[in-house]
C-alpha cells in the first residue's frame, strides 16, 4: 500500500505584527525566488479582520447546537463576503487576464485560496487588508508500516473485533446501546473506498443531491456531492486510491460485514472528504461544518509556523459551530525522526483544545498514540507546542507553552479496511490511526447524549482518561489514554460487582462452608462500587437459581447506600437457598439481579459454586501456570464433576486427598519441585489409604526418578530426559492404549512438551503408552489396594486432532478414569471407537534426518483399499530400496525402516492403497 508522507521545510516563526504588509510564510518566499513570471503558486491567503466571537454567539445561548450552527455559520459567511469583496474583485480581473485560477472563497475562516503568478502574490503582500500568504502544501501524513491482514471469513459471526476498540472498551459502551447512531463524522483525508462492505452502509447522504447526473443540486457550489466531496480533483468522487483514508475511516464506523469490527462507533455516519493540499484540508472542514458533521476526523497537518495561525481561525469557528476535531499529533514533526520541543506537534494538531487550555481555547483535541500494553508509541510527536505570533495567538509563549497532545489512543498495528478489495484488511502504526479511534470514541459520547458541548466533551474525555505517564496531563500521553467506558457511563452510572462471597451452613449444615444435599444455607455476598462512578443511594438484590435442586426462601436482600469506592455487604440479612435431599453434587449458577440508583452498570451478576462434595481432584500443581483449563475443559466434555486445588494460592493438599475417590495430579513445565517430599508424603498416605491417582508431567523422572515413591508406588523406572519424539501409540490390547494415537506437540495442545520423560514399567505394572518407534511413555499400576497412572508427558500437550487421525484428549481421559474405576464418578460410556480418518494420510517419518532406523506412519481412510497396499523405500533415481508392506493391513500402521546398509543421501518412501499414491522425502545421515 503506498501512502505518501512529505516531510516539509521549516516555516520560520515570527511575531505578525500590525503593519500594512502582509507576511509572506518562507517556503513562498523561497518559491517566488525561483519561479518563472507566468507559473501559477498555489496559495492560501488569510486576511486581517476575521469574525470576532461575541459577534458569532450573540444570541445564541441556550439554542440547540443545530440552531446555533445555522446562526454561527451564517453570520461567518455574511462577514467573510462583506470582507472579501474588493479583494475577489481584483482577484476576478487577474483571473480574466490568466493571472490566477482556481480562486475559493472561505467562510469558516476570513480567507481565499488560489493558484497566483508572483506578480499577483507580491502586490497582494502590500494590501494592507491581508495578514498572511502561504504556500499550499501538501500535508504530512502520520502513517507507516501498512500491512495487509489475512481476510476474515465473509459474513463470520460474529464479526472479530478489533484490539483497538478493546483498548479503549468501546465493546461495553455497545452493550448499553450506544454505537454512534445519529453521529456524523467528517472523515478529511485522502478519500474513501466506499464499496468497501464495511463502509457501503456507513455513508452519510446529501439527500437534496442527486449522485451522478453531473448538476449542483442543492446549489451548494458542489456537483454530485451526494456522499463527500472530492477536493483534490474538484468532482463528487472521492473514491481514495491511496489506503490511508479508507483505513482511517473504517477505524472509526467499520461495522465488520467483511468479518472484522474495526469501528469504533460501528453505527455512527462519515461525510466523505478527499483532499490534496492545506487549502483542500481547510475547505473539507467547512463543508463538514455546512453540512452538519458532529465531529471532524484529520489524520493530516503541517508544520507549526505562520499558516498555523489559518489553522487557528479554523478551530476557532468549528468551535463556534459545535463542531469538534480530532486531529493527530503526528509521528515527529520529520517523520521518522522528533523534532525538539516546540516544533514537533503537526499542526492542526497543536491548536488549543476547547477545555483543557488555560488560557485561549479552541476545538482541537490532539491524540497521541500508545501501543497494545498502553505504552507510548515511539513515533508519537511530544509536546509542548507554543503560539507566540501577534495577539490574539500570543496566548502560549515557549517556555512553557501549550501541553500537547491532549489525549492518547491504540495507533500501533491498528487494524482496518483496505481500498484495494472490498473485503480486505490492513493495519498501520501513526497517530493517523489514534486520531479516528478517539474521534470514535466521541461519537459514541454523542450517541449516548447529543447535548454534550465541545467544553463538555473535551473535559469528560480528559478527566477520564487512563492515566500514563507522570500524574496529571503531560506532554507524552496528554491527559492518558481515552476509555470509552468511562468517558459514557461513569458520570451517569454507578458499577457494582462482586468481591466475595460466603456460605454460613452452621444452622442445618455441617458448618464447611459448603452447600450440600439436606442442608438450608446463607449467602453471604459483598459488593464494590467502582472508584471514578457514582455514589449509589440504594442498592437491593435478588437472587435467581434455575436448578431445581435449590430453593430460595429468601432471595431479596438491601444493601443500602455504597459510595463510588466503597464495598458492602449482606451480613446482616443474608439469602437464604435449601438444597435438596439426594442432590448429586454438581457446579451451580445463582443470579443477583441489581436494581441500584443510579442504574448500575453491570445489572446481573452470577456466582457459581460447588454444591456437594465431589469424588474427583484436580490438582493444579503447575508454579501458576495456566494449563488446567485443558484437564477442565476434557472433565466438563465427559460430564465429570471435580473440584480444583491450586498449590500455588492453595498450599500442599496435605489430608485433603484422603477425602476423594480420584485425584488427578498435574505438574505442567515445572522442571524442580515437581513433587516436593511433602507431595509424596501425602500421596503415599492417600494411596495406601486406597486411592486412584492419574499422575502427568514432563521432568517428573528426571527429578524424583531416584526415590522410594516412583519406584515403590507409581512402579516405574526413569530411563531418559527430554525425548523429541511426539507421535506416540498406545499399546495394543492395553485397557487404556488399545489402538490410541498421540501427538504431543502443536495446537490445540498448550505445546509446551520440552522435556518429556523416557519411563519404563517395574514388575507389576503395564506399559499403555509408547513414544514412536518403541520407548514407554505412560503405564498403568494395579496393587490391589490402589491403582495409579502415570504419564512421563504433560496430558495438556496432547494435540486433539481427529481429522488427523489422533485421539481427542477428553477420549483419552476417559479411557484413563474406567480403568482407575472410581465408583463413583458417571464417566459417559458411549461408544469408544476412534473418529474416522476422512483421508489417507502418510505422515513424516520420525526422526529425520536419521543414521540408522525411522518410522514410518500413515492412517487409511475412506478413499483407499486395504487389501491392495504398498509401502516402500527409493532412492534419489527411483531405484527400489525396500518393500515394507505388501497385502491388507489395519487403518492405522507404523512400519520400521533399517538404513544401516544404506549410504547417506536422500531417499522416498511411496504409499499405494487403490488410487491413492502418497509419497514423503527422508534423509539418511551417516
């Protein structure tokens, strides 16, 4: 994607005094010393007097910020013409005599643009009416690094949202409805792919213009403007054909039809502005403003200098208008280098804000960009910026000058839509994408209330803001990075939510703090009410169970009054719930509804806890790792009910063993203090006691392979570390690994088997499971007082691959559990048969490269016959080497190749089954 960023020369900054000569900005300067008599310069002229504020909002207050822009945008453009007159006057001749071309007059600023022979420009610079004459540039565009995104599955539900709207938690502003609907945002920038299907239906509409039939319509000086304008070309098409301006767009109302929700405010409208130089950018500007646009989104400037004080007038009518800007900071003034304070700020980017300047304000809100972990983004230009021209733009002397950016927002890797396909994505880095997440954010401010006023909007977005850098707002991060969820509901809602809750069975119950079967219960439950939302003036509960094993007797509880930051609880009228007789134990949900004043954020709240002892264990004893959700996920796939004991919040399980049928016991990458003496301890006292243990874990031999426990209980003998081989079998005829098939690397794995154990069987107890082509990998032990497996591999490596031909791991599991035979666990019956390869596949041989011996695998599907299969070995010319299988063999084969007699080169093994002919390279090393 090409996106063009021109680093501009340096504006000399100088005071702009009264005289009668108007400032020439030095880039013209140096431009009219080089120009022949009859080339046309691209100028932007701002005159002298420009509309004075008491004039624009006399009248206005209390009018409804629709009215007041008819009032204000009127009154600009009755003062610009007045103003203007004798100068278009001169203008119009010069144009007649092929002097100038292409003249615009502005109205939301006191100011015309056109292209002008130097002739023209310098008597221009001595009319005493004009401030200013700058050249047009080209703006500096905050962005790089565009990278094409893998497309999202057309029409996928839901949608992938992006991390950038998580960022900034606009998903829970959603939720309580607001997505920008009835918003408008001017998108100024280098035009829209609006076929996009993320932003066909995100397009404001000029209802009084006919797209397309080539007349002004509405008379607005605009042909075919139906969607936008485009201001580069001068014609109703703003279709962009560069990227920046379709990525920044979809970042704001990207509503995911393609597949990803980029938006932030994904129901909110964008009038589409394409533009070229400054003077196109100030233009965009004013027709979002005629045009009724809420917010205007740049993602564009220049650098700070005399046109700066353009820029300002500019903001100071949007302003007046209601209208609010988000524009970016930039990525360094000199893209990709900073400039040192004040010049680093792009400008409009460096204008006052309309709250947080102390001292003249404005409508520009600056965003910086931070990254995923709200850290600054190095590009992200840095403050203070200073305004030391001729009053009223003396406000911010350097030192210390205006702080700058107000705001930060995501603008690393921001993911948005592309202008290349319809419904492609890319992502960026720069302040280009920051700037429209923030102006999303707004909108979803003013889809939840239109009333708010730009002070309003600035000052919620500021005082809301996560706090980054040093306290209070600073030149890096602004403010702090914006939280949609803040900025909408903190100030009109309080949040309670859950920090504890408590079982009182003293009265019916056995005193464990545990619901059981018989007992009548207490709830005890106690509520935060988060810091930075509103204080709560009442708060009532109820509590809601759906199992008809529980019956409330009293659901209805009052907490009273809980300040923003304060917590409180139910102690004193607690609910109250009676489990039924023969309950099963089992996992129950109980719902709070809260009903609070103000509303609160979260309205229902759910508590899941245990009811009844269970008869299976799982301890969690991976150092705090996060594998259990693997062993959880495979007990909930085959219904059985187990409790967690976590050693690293827990302590040692100690006698708690002794009171479960079954323990499954897990040590995931833990290489020391697998199982400490304590652990063995209290295993051997469980296990004598007539306990069922599944014991899994890499390193576990390696570390206690040499003590009484593993070879007197679990009856194995450790016989090496760290095996690469991860295609493993179970043992033919074997109770647990009759027919299994193993891969312990990869996805949806945890893919942390490093370090798995080589084990072996003592005397009374069984291999089930071996590492390809022959070393034991898992056994099984019977003493006739107790019975354990154990695994020489973490069980949460085991890759469910089915289609593959390996064994899910909940199958495996259950395998596991109806040989340990607890009686008491329901493990589901089913059928226990394999799932059905859809193909043949013939896998690589392991290991490879190798010097002596391999194996070779493959599974039979469908497609093949089995009673016609081959299998052999070729060299490089396709010579025969070694015909390993000829005639009917089972679905599922592994074969060993000796190589001992071959030299080293590179050789092919050829499946045939039927039509199927399948075949793998192989290298022998010597």
């Amino acid at each position: 994607m090409r996106i063009r960023i021109l680093a501009m020369t340096a504006v000399v900054i100088c005071a702009l005094t009264g005289s009668s000569s108007a400032f020439i900005g030095s880039e013209l300067t140096a431009r009219l010393e080089t120009a022949d008599a009859d080339e046309k310069i691209p100028v932007i002229i701002c005159l002298k007097e420009q509309a004075p504020r008491d004039y624009l909002l006399s009248g206005t207050k209390g009018l409804s910020r629709k009215a007041r822009r008819e009032i204000v945008s009127s009154r600009l453009k009755q003062f610009s013409k007045a103003s203007q007159e004798e100068i278009l006057d001169r203008l119009r001749v010069w144009e007649a005599q092929r002097a100038c071309e292409g003249v615009q007059s502005y109205w939301i600023f006191n100011g015309i643009m056109g292209s002008l022979v130097p002739v023209v420009i310098r008597e221009l610079s001595v009319d005493g009416q004009i401030k200013v004459i700058v050249l047009d540039s080209e703006p500096i565009i905050p962005a790089s690094g565009f990278r094409d995104l893998d497309r999202a599955p057309f029409l996928a539900a839901p949608a992938e949202t992006s991390w950038a709207s998580k960022q900034v938690r606009a998903p829970e502003v959603w939720r309580l409805g607001y997505k920008g609907q009835g918003v408008v945002v001017g998108m100024v920038d280098t035009g829209v792919n609006y076929n996009h299907l993320d932003l066909e239906n995100r397009l404001w509409h000029n209802e009084d213009e006919i797209p397309d039939n080539g007349i002004d319509d509405d008379g607005n000086g605009y042909v075919d403007d139906y969607i936008g304008f485009n201001f580069a070309n001068w014609n109703g098409d703003p279709m962009d054909y560069d990227g920046h301006g379709t990525w920044t767009a979809s970042i704001v109302v990207g509503d995911g039809t393609a597949g990803k929700l980029t938006g932030v405010a994904p129901e909110a409208r964008i009038i589409c502005c394409k533009v070229g130089g400054m003077a196109t950018v100030w233009l965009a500007f004013q027709y979002c403003a005629e045009n009724g646009a809420d917010i205007v989104s740049v993602s564009m400037g220049t650098m700070h200098g005399s046109g700066s004080i353009i820029a300002r007038s500019v903001c100071d009518n949007l302003l007046f208008n209601g209208v609010v800007l988000s524009a970016a900071a930039g990525n360094g003034a000199h893209n990709p280098g900073h400039e040192p304070a004040p010049y680093d700020i792009i400008t409009p980017g460096d204008v006052p804000s309309p709250w947080s300047s102390p001292v003249g304000k404005s409508a520009c809100i600056s965003v910086g960009a931070t990254g995923p972990n709200d850290t600054r983004a190095s590009f992200s230009s840095w403050g203070p910026t200073e305004w030391d021209f001729a009053a009223p733009y003396n406000d911010y002397p350097y030192p210390p000058g205006l702080i700058k950016p107000d705001v930060c927002a995501p603008g690393v890797g921001v993911p948005g839509a592309s202008y290349n396909k319809v419904d492609g994505y890319a992502s960026a880095d720069g302040t280009s994408g920051s700037t429209p997440c923030n102006a999303g954010v707004i909108a979803l401010m003013l889809s939840a209330d239109s009333t708010l006023t730009l002070v309003e909007i600035d000052s919620i977005l500021e005082t809301t803001a996560k706090e980054l850098g040093i306290p209070g707002k600073d030149s890096l991060f602004g403010s702090g990075r914006v939280d949609a969820l803040m900025a909408i509901a903190s100030s009109r809602m309080c949040w309670l939510s859950t920090i504890d809750h408590s079982i009182l069975d003293g009265g019916t119950g056995d005193g464990d703090g545990r619901p059981e079967a018989g007992e009548t219960d207490s709830l005890v439950v106690t509520y935060t009410n988060e810091p930075l939302w509103q204080d709560a003036s009442s708060v009532s509960l109820t509590l809601v169970c759906g199992d008809p094993g529980i019956s409330i007797t009293d659901g209805v509880s009052d907490l009273g009054p809980v300040a923003a930051g304060d917590s409180a609880s139910n102690i004193s009228n607690p609910f109250v719930f009676t489990v039924a007789m023969g309950f099963e134990p089992r996992k129950v949900d109980f719902e709070i509804r809260i009903d609070a004043t103000p509303a609160s954020y979260d309205t229902v709240d759910t508590i899941t806890m245990m009811v009844g002892h269970p008869s299976v264990l799982l301890v969690d004893d991976d150092g705090g790792g996060v594998y259990e959700r693997f062993y959880q996920e495979s007990f909930d796939e085959i219904n059985v009910v187990y409790d967690d004991w976590d050693v690293s919040t827990m302590g040692n399980t100690g006698s708690a063993l002794n009171n479960y049928c079954l323990v499954v016991w897990f040590t995931g990458d833990m290489g020391e203090s697998t199982l400490t003496a304590d652990d063995r301890s209290y295993l051997e006292s469980y296990l004598d006691g007539g306990g069922l243990l599944f014991l899994t874990g890499q390193n576990i031999g390696q570390e206690i392979g040499s003590t009484s426990f593993y070879s007197d209980y679990l009856h194995a003998s450790f016989v090496q570390a760290a095996t690469n081989v991860f295609f493993l079998d179970g043992v033919p005829g074997d109770e647990i690994g009759d027919g299994l098939r193993l891969l312990t690397m990869g996805s949806p794995g945890a893919g942390n088997q490093v370090s798995q154990d080589i084990i072996a069987p003592l005397a009374g107890a069984d291999s089930i499971i071996m590492y390809l082509p022959g070393d034991c990998a898992a056994i099984k032990y019977d003493s006739g007082t107790y019975k354990v497996v154990y695994f020489g591999f973490g069980f949460e490596g085991i890759a469910s691959r089915p289609a593959q031909g390996f064994d899910n791991n909940w199958f495996i599991l259950r395998r596991v559990i109806k040989w340990l035979g607890c009686p008491e666990v329901g493990v589901q019956e089913g059928f226990d048969v394999h799932p059905a390869a859809p193909a043949t596949r013939l896998f690589q041989n392991t290991p490879n490269p190798f010097s002596t011996t391999t194996t070779i695998r493959f599974i039979l599907g469908d497609d093949a016959l089995r009673e016609r299969v081959s299998l052999a070995v070729y060299d490089a010319a396709g010579r025969l080497m070694e015909s390993l299988i000829e005639g009917t063999v089972e679905s599922r084969f592994s074969a060993s190749f000796d190589a001992s007699s071959l030299p080293s080169g590179v050789y092919f093994y050829r499946l045939e089954a039927g039509s199927v002919n399948l075949s793998r390279k192989m290298i022998v090393v010597k």
